[in-house]
C-alpha cells in the first residue's frame, strides 16, 4: 500500500488551515500531576492559518518539565531526618563491643544472639540498656516497629538514656503516632539540652504535621546552639518554601549547601535551588547549580536530566544532548524518567533518539498507550506515514472502545487524509464517532476528509451535525463558510459569515471575508464597515493589514477629491508598518499616486512592489500600472514596453493585451502627427 503526503493542498484552503487535530492519549487509570502538565501543554486547539494540520503536536516553545527535589523525594521524605541514633550507646565492655561491632558490619543476626546473650547476663544496667537499644535499631530497620518500641521501653527501665528516647520518638513517628513521638522527643532534649539531634526531630515531625511555624521555631532554636548545621539550615529553607517565603528560604539553601561542602545536603541544596531557578526562568542560575549537582552526584539521572532540561531552555542544544543521553545512561530502568527524556529528545527534534528511548519504555510494557501515540507522533513528523498509522491502529486494538482508541481513530483519520485516502479517512472518523457521537471536533475533521472526497453535501451535514452538538464552536461556521464561498455559493456563505460576526463581533476572519464578498459585489459602503470592524477589533493581525489596503484601494477610489487620496495613503502606510516591502500594499500605494496624478511617484512606487513579488499574475499587474502612467503622461513608447512585459508574465490577461494594443496605436498617431 502506498503512503504519500499530499503535495497540491491549495494555500488558499481556508477549511484546512483551520484543522483541529486530535488531542494526546490519556491513560485510562488517571493522571499523576506531572501527566496532567504534560497533557496542558500538549493539547493542541487549533492550527493557526497558513499551515496544513498536523497529527498530536507538543508546543516544546513551552519550558519542558524538570524533576523537583520534592518529586525525587516523594518516596523518602524530603526534609534532612537523620538515621537512628546510637551516639552515646558506648561501653567498655568486651562482649557489647563485639555484638556493636556486628551490628555496624551489617552482621544482624550474630548481633540479635550476642545483645541477647547482654541482656540475660550480669552486665550493668547500662550495658544491658545499652544492648536493647540496638535489638531496639535492629527491629526497626527490620519495619517490626511494635517490636522495636518493646525493646525501647524495657531499655529506659534499665537507664534513662536521652538516645533511647530519642530513638523511640522516631520508631513512633514511622508509625505516624505523632503525639507519642513528640513525647519522647521532648523527653530526650530536657535529659540533654545540648544535643542538637532532638531539636531537629522535633522541628521535622511539626513539619510533617504540616505546623511549619512550630518546626521553624524549632529549627532557630537549633541554629542558635550551632548555626553552620546543615541539617537544621537545609530543613529551616524547606518550612519557608512551605511558607511562602521564597527568597529566604534561596538564601538557607545556599548557606546548607556551602556548610555541608559535598554531601547529601550539599547535593540537594544545588538540586533545588537549579530547579527553583529553573522555575523562574533564570536559566544562567539554574545551570550553575545544576552543574555544582552533577559534580557531586555524577551518577544520579535526575540531576544529568534536570541540567539538560535547562540547557534546553536556554538554546544550548549540544550540551543539553549531552546530558540527556547520560541520563538515558544512568536510569535504564526508571520509565517515568525515561519518558521525560524521550520528550526532551523531541524537543530538539531529535527523533531518532526518541523512539530510542520511547521502544526502550515499550520492551518493558508494550501495551503502553501513551508512549505508542508518542511514536505515532513521531513517525508523523518523519514523514513516515504508514508507521505513524500503525502505532495509532495499535492503541485501538490494545484498549478498544475507549476513549483512548477514539483519540486514535481521530488521528488515524488526519494520516490517512493527509495521505489522500480520503474513503478510509472517512471511516477512521466515523469509528471514533462510534465511540463518542458528541464530538464535535470529530465531526469537523469528517466535513474536511468528505470536502476532500468531493462529496459536498456530506461535507456540509458533518458540519451542521458538529454545529448542532457545539454551537459555539466557530472554525466549523468559518469552515462551512469557506466551503459555500468556494463551491460559489455567496449568498449562503455570506449569511453564515453575517451569522459569525454578529455572535462573535471580535472575529475578524469571519469580517474580513464577509467584506471581501461586499467589495466582490461593488457594495462598497458595506466592504468600508467591514473592513473598519477588523482594523477597530486588532489593527496589528495579518487580516488588519490586509483590510487596510482594501480600504485603502476602496477609500481612493470614491469621491477622488484630496482628503480621501490622503486617508488612503494613512492606511497603505499603516499597513507597510505591520509588512515593510510588501507587495500588495505597495501596488495598492501606486493605484493611489497615479489617482493623485503623481504618476512619477507612481511608477516609483509600482517598480519597488516588482523587486519584492514573486508572482507572475502581481509582477503583470504592477507592469499594466507602469504602463498606464506612462500612457497618460503621453509616453507611449515606454507604456508599450511595460505592456508588453507585463503580456509575458500573464499572456492570458485580456485588459494588458488591449491597453498594449491602445497604447500602440496611439504611438503610431503620435509618429504620423511628427511627418
């Protein structure tokens, strides 16, 4: 079967310039946040005028998605929590030393038997305290919580240990029992004041219960007894950014960061603060400490991803390459990244190396609808129109009837129409509407394949049946429009466009074209108010330039007294404002001149709108007005030359042919008055 793009799609189609495309797959079970961001600046309206439509489309202008450190951390908690303690559990004793020392070389189960063995022996209190304590730390890593607080509080009876206490506060929180852990946590800081480990549980669980006030009280009370911590820093930015409180919170980042020199905090410090600057377009900043990331966590995807993505942002295109494929390196096995790295390749429009990464995700799940209307997008944009078909025809059979597949039919259709399969387009759209009958956009994708099939009055009942389900949809009244206007049916397309303006009055297509039709029909006083709407609605668009030089041409020529020659020169000059070097509008501004009889300024004029034309109907007609103004200041020799230059750009044009025949004749009088 051959796939070919259609290539003679007039540039004067106004009902495909206005094609809604389809819109992205949505995953059935629900969107995580970072998916419904993605779905917002994916999701495609409308395409603006002068362009063909297009399949699913990404706006990657839009800043792509970096990964903050609150997402990294989703899993494991983002504030600084420390690791359960043991920093006073010392002792001299011979066999507690050993039964540490399995302990700390992961050796738990030789541990277990050597603390017990403590327990039920004739050590101290202390020891024996000492050793339920660390049965105590090895249930907890264990998750055996219950067991852990058991063994907590048969240690506190043998020796009031703040550690203990402490220990317990953070077994209670990993069972969200806040009150008891702040409890023990109190408990531990009035038996030692001085110890800054309690102070930052305490500011860390008010933060958890979302009282970020209390937990900065908490943290101020810490850095007043040491100000360089990098815990109790790091945490104080994280409750301020919980606050609001941007700017100081930037500033606790980075004073954590330069405390903590290379560490973890050091690490997160720079990765958040990349990210925040990140968010606030400050792409210099962000890079900066991104790269500081990278340095100190060379092995983290995130990181490599997230400073690609700024690089991104700033144009820096080769370094961001470079980047994204580390961090394609780096997570092989974390699809969501991999995802986000795929999206950023076809930003760059890299599309090999996205449907690199994007197959890599489908070996892992290959009924992964999102990612196959991804490649489906892709091959799209290739050109390869059959594989883009193919990926689509795929959802539809991994997840039919839903609305998945009917967003694939939908694109499905716009291939096998840009393909010119104009029957099959039909009938992809028509499986859609199988699915959902209420759409309306499908319904104005239908109307452009049977317009497309020469099937017109199907063409028109899709589009009715689309207006009857939306009324307030405009592109399928402007489409239905266009279609009357050019099937040469003005008088229905004039009404429908009268109908848009009046329910719409800040539409200018619909102004504009309605006096287009008016100035068509020499109803000049109606074209005049028309093309005054669109200027009064926006007088910077296309449309308004346009509408200047046609009123500019209409003004001219009624009444050609002084003042109306000069508004119309206002307006040709506003209009070369919007477009310098415009061709149009500088054959409207000849018209004006030789109106005036400045037939000097005139042909001037009508030669600089030659430089800039490429068309041989406009280069014609500017050398027919060369010729006229040449004709009525008596030269006719040069008027038979503009003529007749003017004939070989547009030898069907009957007007140049009988003004060069005038133009001859009165030469050959003037010839015969000189014998």
């Amino acid at each position: 079967m051959q796939w070919k793009r259609s290539q003679n799609k007039s540039n004067n189609d106004g009902i495909d310039h206005n094609r809604i495309s389809g819109i992205e797959i949505i995953d059935e079970k629900g969107l995580s946040s970072r998916e419904k961001f993605i779905l917002s600046i994916a999701l495609l309206s409308a395409i603006a005028i002068g362009s063909i439509f297009l399949i699913v489309k990404y706006f990657y202008t839009n800043p792509l998605p970096f990964i903050s450190q609150e997402k990294q951390e989703q899993n494991t908690g983002e504030l600084i929590q420390g690791n359960l303690s043991a920093g006073s559990l010392e002792s001299d004793n011979p066999a507690l030393k050993k039964a540490i020392a399995s302990y700390k070389s992961g050796y738990f189960a030789n541990a277990i038997t050597e603390f017990t063995d403590i327990v039920e022996s004739s050590a101290s209190n202390k020891d024996k305290a000492i050793a339920l304590t660390y049965l105590g730390l090895i249930a907890d890593k264990r998750g055996d919580y219950e067991s852990a607080l058991k063994y907590f509080e048969r240690a506190s009876r043998y020796d009031e240990n703040p550690e203990i206490y402490l220990n317990m506060a953070k077994t209670y929180r990993n069972l969200k029992q806040y009150d008891k852990a702040i409890s023990n946590a109190e408990k531990s800081l009035n038996l030692a004041p001085a110890d800054i480990n309690p102070i930052i549980l305490l500011g860390n669980l008010h933060y958890e219960l979302g009282d970020y006030d209390k937990a900065l009280r908490y943290y101020e009370m810490g850095l007043k007894k040491d100000a360089n911590n990098p815990s109790l820093l790091y945490n104080t930015a994280l409750a301020l950014f919980k606050k609001g409180e941007r700017f100081q919170a930037l500033e606790f980042l980075k004073k954590a960061a330069e405390e903590d020199k290379i560490g973890e905090i050091a690490y997160r410090s720079y990765s958040r603060l990349g990210g925040e600057f990140l968010e606030s377009n400050m792409f210099d900043l962000a890079e900066n400490y991104l790269k500081l990331a990278t340095k100190l966590r060379g092995s983290d995807p995130v990181a490599h991803y997230n400073l690609g993505v700024a690089y991104l942002r700033q144009g820096k295109n080769d370094e961001a390459l470079k980047e994204l494929e580390e961090a394609e390196r780096l997570s092989p096995q974390d699809m969501g990244l991999m995802e986000q790295i795929g999206e950023s390749f076809f930003s760059l429009k890299d599309y090999d190396r996205s449907l690199r990464v994007y197959n890599k995700i489908l070996e892992t799940n290959s009924r992964n609808v999102k990612i196959l209307s991804r490649i489906g997008e892709i091959y799209y944009s290739k050109g390869d129109l059959e594989r883009a078909y193919d990926a689509y025809r795929k959802v539809t059979q991994i997840q039919p009837a839903t609305e998945n597949a009917r967003i694939a039919y939908l694109n499905m259709g716009n291939i096998l129409d840009d393909a010119q399969r104009y029957d099959d387009a039909v009938k992809a759209y028509e499986s859609a509407l199988a699915i959902r009958d209420n759409d309306d956009l499908t319904y104005y994708n239908l109307g452009i394949a049977y317009k497309h099939a020469n099937q017109p009055a199907m063409a028109v009942q899709s589009w009715k049946k689309g207006i009857s389900i939306n009324p307030g949809n405009q592109k399928i009244r402007l489409a239905m429009a266009d279609y009357y206007l050019e099937r040469g049916y003005p008088d229905l397309a004039e009404k429908e466009y009268q109908e848009i303006s009046y329910k719409w009055p800040e539409n200018q297509e619909s102004m504009f074209k309605l006096g287009t039709i008016y100035h068509m029909h020499k109803n000049y006083a109606d074209a005049k108010k028309a093309y005054n709407k669109v200027i009064e609605a926006d007088g910077t668009t296309e449309l308004a330039r346009k509408a200047m030089i046609n009123l500019a041409i209409i003004t001219s020529s009624d009444n050609q007294n002084e003042d109306n020659l000069n508004r119309s020169i206002q307006l040709i000059q506003r209009a070369l404002l919007l477009k310098q070097d415009d061709a149009d509008a500088l054959l409207a501004l000849g018209i004006i001149y030789s109106r005036k009889e400045m037939y000097e300024k005139a042909i001037e004029t009508f030669y600089q709108s030659l430089k800039v034309s490429r068309d041989s109907k406009m280069i014609a007609e500017c050398y027919n007005n060369i010729g006229k103004c040449y004709y009525q200041v008596k030269d006719y020799k040069r008027a038979i030359q503009a003529f007749a230059k003017a004939v070989e750009e547009d030898p069907s044009n009957e007007e140049i042919r009988l003004n060069r025949k005038t133009a001859t004749q009165a030469y050959e009088a003037e010839i015969e008055k000189t014998r």
